[in-house]
C-alpha cells in the first residue's frame, strides 16, 4: 500500500509557479467539458495533466518523474486548492 506524504505549504502564500502554470491550463479548457491533457515544463523537466470533468468533479491527474513527485504533488495541492475558490470542485 502507498504511503501518504504530508504536504505542507501556506495556503495564503500565492501558487507556485507549476501549480499556475496548472490552473490557468485547466481554466482554459473548463468551457469544453470534454478531457484534455497539458504538457507543462517544470524547473526540472516535463509534467503531464490529465483533466477530466467526472460531473461536477473535475479530475487532474500528473504524471511525472519520481524526482519530481515532491514538487508535482504540492503544485497539484495547491491548485486545487485555488481552483476550489474559484468555484471549481475537484479530487
């Protein structure tokens, strides 16, 4: 079974820079409903999304290097975060 990481981060602190990159990819393509994948560079390398809108749930899924798991997970953190602020519920 996979273990759980702790993801600390400031809430009130503003998006890293990936987690931007994210949540202005996932608001451009909101109005299609339809499932898209990103590309996005990171500091280290490449990070693929998967979006998908399961109802009113919207889904982002990365797949990235392990280096980049760390990073990836928190930016994912936070923009699901910002983007629940938004109005936008997402898992």
């Amino acid at each position: 079974m996979r273990e759980r990481t702790a993801l600390t981060f400031e809430r009130r602190s503003p998006p890293a820079p990936l987690a931007r990159k994210v949540i202005r990819a996932v608001e451009r393509r909101l109005p299609a409903r339809m499932p898209a994948s990103i590309a996005l560079r990171a500091a280290s390398g490449r990070v693929h999304v998967v979006v998908r809108r399961d109802g009113q749930t919207l889904r982002l899924i990365a797949l990235c290097t392990p280096a980049l798991r760390e990073a990836v997970e928190r930016a994912l953190a936070q923009a699901r975060y910002a983007l629940a602020a938004r109005g936008t519920r997402t898992c």
